[in-house]
C-alpha cells in the first residue's frame, strides 16, 4: 500500500521579503511612472506627442524659456504672473492656516469643551469633501457677497484646504509636550499666556513647520477648487498649465510640470531635513 503525504508549503521569511519587495517596488512604479512619462516627454526631440519619443532634445525647455521671458500676446496672462500669484498665495495661505491651527490645536488638547468631537470632525471635513462640491459651494458664496475679492477668495479657499494639515502636525506636537511643562513656566513667574508663547509654541517647532510647508505645497499644486474661483486677471500656475491645454496640448507644458514637481521636490526633502518623518503628520 502506498500513502500519499501531502507537504504544506509554506514561505519562508527570505521569501516573504522578497515577495514583499516586488510588491512594494511594483507599486511605486505604478506611482511615480506618470512623472517619469512626463520628465521623458519634456525632453521630446520630435514635434508630435508620440511616445517613446523618437528623439530627444532641450527644445521644449527653451520653448517655455522664452514663453517665461517673452510671453506670447495671445496668453491671457503671462506664467510670470500666474507664478507671482502662486507663491503669493500659497504664502498667505501658509501663514493664516498657521495663525489658526496653532491655538486650534492647543485648544483641542489642553480644553475640554462640548462639541470637542464635533469640532475634531469638522477640521477634517475638507479631507474628504468633494472638491468639485466644494469649489462651487466657495464660488456660490463669494458671488453672493456684496463687494468683490480676487486674490483673497483663493488664499481663503486654500486655508480652508490645508487647515487640516497643519491642525493634524500641531496637534500632534501638542501631544508630546506635557502640561507639566506649562506648570513649570507659570510657577517661574510667567503668566499663562507667556507659558503658551514662550515654552509651549517652541517646543511645537517640528509640528509647525511641518504644517507650513504642507500648506504651501498643498495651495501651490491646488487646481480643482481654484478652477471655480480664478479670474482672467489671478491665476495660479496650474490653472494657466491647464490653460495650455484646452484647445490643443502645448507641449511646453511638460517642461513647466517638471519644474512644478522639482519645487514638490525640493520641498519635502526641506520638510524630512527640518523636522523628521515622525514630525509629520497627513
């Protein structure tokens, strides 16, 4: 009589790794393959959009070189302007979502209050709203309002956006500063709102600024929402990128995306730097 013995096989832990590790590089490549396309088109010798280019060149970038120095007359605004409103923006919108999350966040930690529930789920409400929903909501309000706002209806649109950013790494700052702390200060001498400002707002440097530079990179990228509230005279850079290919694409464009993601870049290697992966919170 013959048996059968049926074997379990089973992964060992090397294996587990390796499957582990083309899982995870599969998915990144499925991440970052859009910007490689992108950075790979930029450099398109070729005067169509064929991809893989069939040569390659800098023409693209001298294209929009000149567009940047010497803008076209048919552009309703130059990228110059549209970039000056960019960083113009997504630096109010830096400061005022900081001015507001700081004291919301320690609110949120040291008081107790009714509604404290309801006030953590409303900041992060703009998370998970439609920004489609949200854009026309914003639009519908401004118009209404007796007096006119340009610029200042983006800047507040965009504090709306990355508030819950820079709440989230306030308030987890908060949370590793013990009350003690404020105690000390105010045994010292110094009065509660000197304890606030002199000890506990320092100690929350790595959450602030991490929420900064996530608000500004948040209002700087930011096109649905501002899509509804831009007007021919303030747009952001990419409303004018999208300008670009409306009617035909531009394929400059691709040369002014690679510089948008370098400046993407180069500013969350700032944010690692400054203040640590464990110092930011999404």
């Amino acid at each position: 009589m013959s048996t059968v013995i049926n074997k379990r096989h089973t992964l060992l832990p090397g294996d587990t790794g390796k499957f582990a590790g083309v899982l995870s590089g599969f998915i990144l490549l499925l991440a970052v393959l859009p910007i490689l396309t992108m950075i790979v088109m930029s450099f398109s010798g070729a005067s169509n959009l064929d991809f893989p280019p069939s040569s390659y060149s800098l023409q693209w970038y001298k294209a929009a070189w000149n567009s940047f120095v010497s803008p076209d007359s048919s552009d309703v605004l130059s990228l110059g302007k549209a970039m000056t409103t960019s960083l113009m923006v997504a630096c109010l919108t830096m400061v005022f979502a900081t001015i507001i999350a700081v004291p919301a966040a320690y609110a949120l930690t040291r008081c107790e209050f009714r509604g404290k529930a309801v006030a953590l789920q409303l900041m992060s409400l703009p998370l998970v709203f439609p920004m489609v929903v949200l854009g026309l909501a914003l639009l519908l309000v401004f118009d209404s309002l007796p007096f006119q706002m340009t610029t200042s209806r983006l800047v507040i649109a965009h504090v709306i956006l990355a508030l819950p950013f820079v709440v989230k790494n306030c308030t987890a700052a908060m949370l590793s500063i013990g009350t003690e702390v404020e105690e000390a200060a105010q045994m010292l001498g110094a009065s509660p709102t000197r304890a606030i400002v002199d000890v506990v707002v320092p100690l929350m440097k790595s959450g602030i600024l991490a929420g900064m530079l996530l608000a500004f990179i948040v209002s700087f990228n930011e096109f649905t929402v501002t899509y509804f509230l831009y007007t021919i005279d303030v747009m952001t850079v990419p409303i004018w990128m999208y300008s670009r290919t409306v009617s035909s694409l531009d394929p400059t464009v691709f040369s002014f995306a690679v510089l948008i993601v370098l400046i993407d870049f180069v500013l969350i290697w700032a944010l690692e730097k400054l203040v640590g992966e464990g110092g930011v919170s999404f």
